[in-house]
C-alpha cells in the first residue's frame, strides 16, 4: 500500500513537472488547440495573384505586411483589407543593413537613426489607413532587424506607440507553446517558410503549436512566384489542410490572436 501511494505520489511529481510545458497557455476560441497565423511580407504579386484567393476560397484572413508598394496595386491591396486581412506596417522602403543584400545606400539601416525610422514608419501608418481605414496597424521589422544607424529603435518605438505590435524573423520551442497574453509585443516570433518549403514541414509546425497550446506564426515572402518562393501547390495544400482541420486549429490575424489572447488571459 505505501509503495502504491509512493509510486502514485511519484506520478504526480513527474505529471507537475511536465504540465507547465504540456497544458494550454491560451484558452483560443471554439476549443481550438492552436492559433495558426498567417503572415506575407513585401507587398508581393504573387501574394495578390496566388495567396488572396487561395486564403478567401477558405474564408481565412492573412496579415499582409507592406513596404515599397507599387501604384499598380494599390486598388488591390485596398480590395484585400476590405476582405478582411491585416495589412501592417513593413517600412516605406523596407531598409536593412548594407551588409544583409545590395541596396541603394541612401535606403540602407546604416543611413538612419532612429528619430528618421520613426518617421518613416509613421508615414507608412499613413498609406495603410489610406488603404484600410484603420487608426493602428502592427509591424514587422524589415529584414527582421530593429537597427538604424546601429542604434535599436525598438525602445523609442515602443515609447511612441507607432505600431500596436513588431513581428520579427525567428522563433523558439517555446513560442510553440507561448501564453500569448503574455507575449512582448514588441518581440513578436515568427518561422520563415521559403524554397523548398513543403505543405508537411508547414503542418508540422502547426502540430508543435497544437502540442503546447500556443500558436505558430508563419512568415512567407513569394508564393509561387517573386522571391523566397514557397511554391503555390504546397501553400495551397497547406491552406486546404487547414481548412479540414478548422475544429482544432484557429487561422486568424496577428492582431486577431493577439486581441484575442489578451482579451482571454
Ligand atoms: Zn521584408
């Protein structure tokens, strides 16, 4: 009998042990295990020609993050906001270190300080409210970088109150499983999907977030077409994947799961 309540009490100790990991973190809507986001940057072509369509056959919205928009697709991107995406904030002309690829050296991170990023990002908050209507948007640092003229802006951004959140490039295990209210919003994770990227690697990591109770957010550039390419078969498998599991799996905005987490502590 005591060596029964031993081993039971042992059980306990190691089921305490594993559940702050195991448990989910955030109590997401409808039941769902996870909160699945998807995010595009660079104001791309194919993202209109291929991802739009792809995510509204589904009836799922995106969070597009804009910079150097052309002219030409300024009725489109007003079109995909009035669909209910995200569009957000990516810089006016999307500065990165010189060192990260061949730039003109007057729209290099090097060349700013931060008071000059900050306007810049401000300016941009302008065309997206031209576009959405919106009074706040979030952000994703170009490049994934928060440097200009070597000093990091994302304090002073902070401060400012610019943007409601900043998506960066990189993410942990543990953002699998992140209590989302409780994630800085100035550091927000994301996993890049580029070349080579299958709809099984993308599923994948919607299992991880589905395991930990947190949410997987996907960063992608080109779909089937311009740069960091994913090839428009894969996304569009990965999309119709999702759609089959929508009873565990939340496809919302960046702005959507955060809204929601905090709102749901
Ligand atoms: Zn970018």
């Amino acid at each position: 009998m005591m060596r029964a309540m031993f081993l039971q009490a042992a059980a306990l100790c190691v089921l305490a042990a594993v559940a702050p990991t195991a448990v989910a973190q955030t109590r997401w809507p409808n039941g769902a295990k996870a909160t699945v986001v998807l995010t595009y940057d660079d104001a791309l072509a194919s993202q209109l020609d291929h991802v739009v369509p792809a995510l509204d056959a589904e009836g799922f919205k995106g969070t597009f993050f804009l910079a150097n928009v052309q002219q030409a697709h300024v009725d489109r991107w007003r079109k995909v906001a009035a669909g209910g995406h995200e569009l957000g904030n990516h810089t006016v002309f999307h500065a990165c270190s010189k060192t990260s690829y061949p730039a003109d050296p007057r729209y290099v991170s090097e060349a700013y300080t931060p008071a000059s990023m900050l306007r810049e990002i401000e300016q941009q908050n302008v065309l997206l409210h031209a576009l959405d209507g919106r009074q706040s948007h979030g952000m994703a640092t170009p490049c994934g970088q928060s440097l200009a003229g070597g000093a990091d802006y994302l304090d002073d951004l902070r401060r400012a109150r610019l943007v409601t959140y900043v998506r960066g490039v990189v993410d942990t295990p543990d953002d699998a499983r992140a209590n989302v209210a409780k994630v800085d919003p100035m550091h927000i994770p994301a996993r890049g999907f580029g070349e080579g990227a299958t709809a099984e690697k993308m599923i994948a990591y919607v299992r991880e977030a589905e395991q930990g109770g947190g949410w997987a957010v996907f960063l992608f550039h080109g779909v089937g077409g311009d740069y960091l390419a994913v090839p428009d078969a894969e996304h569009r498998k990965f999309v119709a994947w999702l759609a089959a599991h929508r009873g565990e799996v939340w496809v919302t905005t960046l702005q959507g799961a955060l809204d929601w987490a905090k709102a749901h502590p």
